[in-house]
C-alpha cells in the first residue's frame, strides 16, 4: 500500500514539474507557436467567437434600436420645425394680403369725400347662408343703420341688413333677388347713359343679374363696368359693382339681361366699409334752410 501511495505521489510531481516546465516555456517570448499550443490557441479561439457571436448581435441590435429611436426623435423635431415655418409662411401671407387690402381700402377713402366711411371686419359667416349673408364688428353704436351701403376697396358687396348694439348683418349681393334690388347704371356720354337693376345671382356662372329697363342709344357691351345708381333712392351713385360678361335675352324675350362679374370677391370677405352718407345731411339741411 505504501509503495503505491508513494508512486502515486511520484507522478503527480513530475506532472507538476512538467506543467511549470510547459508554461515557463509558454511565457518566453518566442516567434512561433509549438504544434500543440497552435491547437490550444485555436481551440480556445474558436470557443471565443462561439461566446462572442450572441455578444456582438446584441450589442447591434441596441446600436440599431438606439439610432432608429435618435433618427425618429430627430425626423419628429424637423417636422415640427417644418409645420412651424409652413404656418409662419401663412400667417406672413395672410398679413401681407391685409395690408394690401387695407392699403387699397385707405387709398380708395382718401379718394372719397361723399360719404364718411365705418371701417368693419367680418366676424361671422353662418353655414346655412354662406353665401348670402356675413356678420361685422360694428353695429348701432358705430352709427350703423338698417340699408347702408357695404362694400370693400374693389366694390360693392351688399347692404346692411339688420343691426345690433355692436354687430350687424350684411345681405350680399348674391342673396338679392326681384324683391330686393340695387339701381344700377352703365355710363354713357352725352348723358345716354343705360339703367337698371341688379336682381339676382346665377350660382352656376357666378353671376349677377342686370336687368335692363331704359336704353340709350348705344347697346350695353362686353366689358362695361356697371356702377350703383342713385334712382333707387338708397344707395350712393359711382360705386363699382361688376363688369358685364355677356348679355342675353330673359326668358320672356321682352328684356335683356347683362351677367356681371363682381368686382368684390363675395366669397372671400375680410375687410369691409359701411358706407354712412350722414355726412351730406348738413348740406342738405341747409339747402332746405336757404330756400325757406
């Protein structure tokens, strides 16, 4: 028992001496790899790159999730960027067309000096009567009245239709008809000039109707700019109101109708005058005063 105990002792310390022999021999700097630690160098590689492998395709799919959530965190910023220069570039829009609007409306006062203008801005549009009537910021207290004229710095658009302390409701031209009508002239020299009525709106063509109901000696043309008249009795004369299109018989054949394109753009209405000729009373309270 003794003697193989001490055999067995024997090997495990020549293995042991072997084993510091082999990796003193290892760790000498060397060139080259011996046949079997070549095989110990790759077998250990190979068992790397196995390990490695889960490693390295994790690893990516963090990177890539990463930079697919930065990439989408910066293409949200840019949009938002992008919907806040678009809206900029209206609002820019918008306000440069009311200043040319407003310029145009000051410029054509200043021209003015029948009538003493209240400036107004639509508030309101109803669904209902989208076409026909708008709603303004001024009412009674801003002297507004029931039948004043309204128009914008291109022409008339309507009349006042009814009135509150500080709003009122403006019946457009396209809501007039056969019972609600504006006098309306073409003008003619030598005083011939052609009178009727604006009576109607073609909403096929966009078109106002104009009757005619007294003639001069020259017919009514294409391209005449038909102006308010003051026959009617309501409404100022000289304010633009279309130019005639086309002029066609009515369905009875006994008169002629002229189609007139608005000289406003009744479908887009922003800024506006209520034309108050309050100021020609004095005069002709004084008149009335000079001839007593």
């Amino acid at each position: 028992m003794n003697f193989f105990r001490s055999k067995k002792l024997f090997v495990i310390l020549i293995g042991f001496i072997v084993l510091v022999v082999l990796i003193g021999y290892s760790l000498n700097s060397r060139g080259h790899l011996n046949f079997a630690e070549k095989i110990v160098s790759d077998a250990v590689g190979w068992v790397q790159n196995i390990a490695q492998a889960p490693v390295t395709f994790v690893t990516d799919i963090a990177s890539n999730v990463s930079d697919f959530k930065t990439t989408y965190e910066e293409n949200q910023v840019l949009r938002e960027q992008l919907s806040q220069q678009k809206s900029m570039v209206y609002d820019l829009q918008k306000l440069e067309d009311e200043n040319e609007e407003l310029r145009s409306i000051i410029d054509m006062t200043e021209t003015a000096r029948d009538y003493e203008p209240i400036y107004a801005t639509v508030i309101a549009r109803s669904p209902e009567q989208w076409v026909d009537q708008v709603t303004i910021n001024r009412g009674e207290s801003d002297g507004v009245q029931e039948n004043m004229v309204v128009r914008t710095a291109e022409g008339m658009i309507g009349k006042v239709l009814r009135t509150s302390k500080g709003t009122s409701t403006v019946q457009l031209l396209t809501g007039f008809d056969e019972f609600n009508r504006v006098s309306a002239t073409v003008l003619r020299e030598d005083d011939s000039d052609i009178f009727g009525m604006i009576e109607g709106f073609d909403e096929e063509t966009e078109m106002l109707l104009f009757r005619i109901i007294e003639e001069s000696e020259a017919d009514i043309e294409e391209g005449d700019t038909v102006y308010s008249s003051e026959l009617g009795g309501e409404f100022p004369a000289g304010i633009t109101i279309g130019e005639v299109k086309e002029v066609v018989a009515d369905q009875y054949g006994l008169t002629r109708i002229a189609m007139v394109e608005p000289a406003a753009d009744l479908f887009d209405i922003r800024n506006v005058i209520v034309v108050n000729r309050s100021i020609d009373q004095p005069e002709d309270e004084e008149e009335g005063d000079d001839e007593s």
